[in-house]
C-alpha cells in the first residue's frame, strides 16, 4: 500500500520564497532590458538630403538662393556650384536642418548649373559622399524685347538695357572678340563668385563704418624737406563686415584732377557695391610752385625710388587703412587714369609685394622711368592698359625722343604702345598683361571695363603680401 508523505511547512515556504525571487529576477530583467531600449543611442549616421531647391533637373529656375533640407540638423555645410566656386557656413541653432545659400547676384538666365553638396551632423558625422543634382535657367522673359535685338550686333547697353538683346550679345561674348564694345554686357552674363575670401589673408582691422569716409594722414612733402597732410576719400561697401576680408583698390586721378571729381566719371562706386572691395579716391600733393594737383612722375628716377614722396604716401595709406579695416592683403590692387594710371604702373612695379595688379588707362611714363622698366627684375605683376587710339592729350604711339603719329614731339613721354612693348620683352605674358587698344576712344575714363579689369586683376591674388608677412 502507498502512503503519502505530508510536506513539511518549512519546506512549502522556501518553494514559495524561491518562486517569488525567480518572479522578481524576471521582472527586474525585464525593466532592466525596457530602460536599456530606452537609453540614448550612439549616433553614427551622417545626415541625408530631402529636399533641394531649384530641384534636380529642373528646367527654368528663377532663384537667388540655394536651399538644402536635411533629415535632421546639420552642423556644417560645404556647398560647390559650377560655375561658381566652394563657399562654407555655419548653420547657427539646434533646427538647422534646413540650409539657405544666397547668391549675390542671383542665377544668370539660359545657363546648367552642377551642385554638389556635404554636411556634417551634430554629432560630427559626415556625408561619405556628396549629393549631386544638375538644373538649368531659362530666357528672362524680356530677353529679346529690344527693338534692336537679333539684328547680329550686340547692343547692350548703348541701344538696349542689359538682358534685352539676349541673342546677340551672347554670341558676341563666346567669341571674345571686341570686348572693349560689350564687356559690360559679357559680365551681366557672367555667374558672380560668392567664395568669401580667405579671413587668413585679412588685416585684422575691426572698424566698421560704411559709406563715404574722408580723411587725411601725414607724409613727405614732394616740394621741401618736411611733411605734409594729404587727403584721402574712402568709400566702403554697404555688406562690409570686418570679419570678412575685403579687397581694396586705390583710384589715382589724373593730372589736376581733385578727388572730388572722380567718382562720377569712373562708376567705381557701383563697382565696389558689387563686388564688395574697398575703393580709396586718393589725393594728388597740391604743388604750391605750379599752383595745381600733380603727382610725382616728373621724378630723378635715375637716382632711385626709395624716397619718392608718392610711393611713401601711397604704402603709408595702405597701412594705415590695413589697421582700420580688415583688408584681404592678397588683393590690393592700384588703378589710374592719365598721370595717375602712371603712378599706378610705377607703384605696382615699385612695390610688388604689397599690390596685387593695376589697372592703368590712358597711362604713360617720363622722365626716364621707361629705362627703369629695361632694368625691372622683379614680379611680373598682373597689368590691365586701356588707352584710345585717338587720345589728343596723351598719344598712344609716343615713345621718348619720337614724334608720335599726329607729329607731335613726344619728349619723354613712352605711352601704351611703348609700354607693352617693353613689358613684353621684360618677360609679360599674355597672362599678366592685357591690353585694350580701343578705336575711336579719346583721352577717358572707360567705366563699361570696370567688370573686365576687376575680373582679371581679382582672379590674380597675390601670393605673398608684405602686409600679411607682418601681421602678429
């Protein structure tokens, strides 16, 4: 016969102790594992993009800006538009995933445009390749809206505002040829380069006033021993920003012509506004012997050029502005017209190491400077020359010791044609020397070259600047 063995109640207890701590083991496991899930997550995915405006592959874009948004907030964008250059921001907030690029000019019209662009995520992980996409502009709807329009001559911006005779002037410009007559129309089509410049290369000046600024600083006197104050005008464009370095260009005026004169005549205002350079209308030294303005180029330069009282005035101005403002120093370029397009070429190659390139029109040399030229061993120095074939002051064909075409005795002067020529056998290029030999262009000022001469001379930084070498 089976019996049955009661259970003793020490041993029903400790079965039921044990259930509850296996019970208890399964519950805090199971909220250990539910915390865990819900732990921050290392975060290793770079960001993707959503959306982009224009869109890919878009046919008539009309915009002026770029526009990017990611899937989640990106920390730092790299974006590259052909035919533009790179350009970089920093998004500022927590919600910046979506990213606005402004074009300074807006997009040029009937033109394809590549974009590329890679991102970093708040947690530092990048794009491991770029998003590419590909859209195009049309016609602005008044392309072609001047009566003169498609009758094979472009006629921008004589005869019709700029982006009315489409057709003509765009021919026009991919052959190249006869620029001097449509280079204003050539640069309208031209895509602007929104590329900041290099904050390395900057000054380190923090003023930030715009606008028109006069001023005056000391220097020596051409007519004595001691010294003088010379004025200078400075106007600085309206999107100047000292932590942005600007460019800066010094206009020279011509021989008796006071400052005040020369921003009408020459639109290099407008100028500065658009490409965002500083301009400097800087002062001739009031000759009291001769009671008029006039720069030094009535100079020994056979004894040398150390002292010139011009060259001192214009390096001081240069550093004195460079502690003012924050200048890109690889691009401070000197331009003239007349006796002041010869201080120009004399102080470009006076001092290669602090100007980038000038721009001289209607320009010339004397007193010998045209043998200093036989002699120049230095930079060859980025050159823009303008000058009209039927100038009446300054012959383009005077050459010292000659008599020019019209018969005129030419004394010292060496005028554009002699000055190229010269530079070329000192080594010039086609690369580092332009020259706009216009037809039927008297002794001017050619305001319709002030996109050709920039883009040149920009495009031609110096490498290494004396004002960069001696910054802290």
């Amino acid at each position: 016969m089976n019996t049955v063995r009661p259970i003793a109640a020490s041993e029903n207890r400790a079965e039921r102790r044990g259930l509850r701590i296996s019970l208890l083991a399964a519950l805090l496991c199971q909220l250990a594992c539910s915390f865990g899930e819900r732990l921050p997550q290392e975060d290793t995915t770079p960001p993707g993009v959503l959306q982009v405006e224009p869109e890919g592959d878009e046919v008539d874009a009309s915009a002026d800006a770029i526009e990017i948004l990611f899937d989640e907030p990106v920390a730092a964008v790299q974006l590259e538009i052909q035919p533009f250059k790179s350009i970089e921001i920093e998004p500022a907030g927590e919600e910046a995933a979506r990213v606005r690029f402004r074009l300074l000019r807006g997009l040029v019209g009937d033109a394809t445009y590549s974009c590329s662009v890679l991102a970093s995520d708040l947690a530092g992980n990048r794009m491991t390749e770029p998003f590419a996409w590909t859209f195009s502009t049309a016609l602005p709807p008044d392309a072609n809206a001047c009566r003169w329009a498609r009758d094979g001559v472009c006629d921008e911006p004589g005869n019709c505002t700029y982006g009315t005779d489409w057709d003509d002037c765009r021919s026009a410009c991919a052959l190249g040829d006869r620029l001097h007559l449509h280079a204003g129309a050539c640069a309208f089509r031209e895509p602007s380069d929104p590329r900041p410049p290099d904050a390395s290369a900057g000054t380190g000046g923090s003023e930030h006033w715009t606008g028109h600024i006069e001023g005056a600083i000391g220097t020596p006197d051409g007519e004595g021993s001691g010294s003088i104050m010379r004025h200078y005008r400075l106007y600085v464009p309206a999107h100047y920003r000292p932590d942005t370095p600007a460019p800066l260009v010094l206009y020279l005026p011509g021989h008796r012509v006071s400052v005040a004169e020369t921003a009408q005549y020459t639109e290099l205002m407008r100028t500065a506004e658009l490409h965002r350079f500083i301009l400097v209308l800087v002062e001739q030294q009031w000759r009291w012997s001769d009671f008029k303005w006039a720069w030094w180029t009535d100079w020994p330069w056979r004894s040398g050029a150390e002292n010139h009282p011009d060259l001192v005035f214009l390096e001081r101005l240069v550093d004195h502005l460079a502690a003012q403002y924050s200048l890109d120093a690889s691009r401070i370029f000197v331009t003239g017209h007349s006796r002041g397009a010869a201080m120009a070429l004399i102080a470009a190659l006076e001092r290669p190491d602090l100007f980038a390139g000038a721009c001289c029109q209607s320009g010339f040399v004397e007193y010998g400077y045209h043998e200093r030229i036989q002699h120049y061993s230095g930079r060859h120095v980025p050159l823009v020359l303008v000058h009209g074939t039927v100038d009446p002051d300054v012959r383009i064909d005077c050459r010292p010791a000659d008599a020019c075409s019209q018969g005129r005795n030419c004394g010292t002067v060496a005028a554009s044609d002699c000055l190229v020529e010269l530079l070329e056998e000192q080594g010039w290029t086609d690369d580092a020397l332009f020259y706009f030999r216009l037809d039927s262009v008297a002794h001017r000022w050619q305001p319709q070259l002030n996109e050709i001469w920039w883009a040149l001379l920009n495009a031609r930084p110096l490498g290494a600047s004396r004002l960069a070498e001696s910054d802290p």
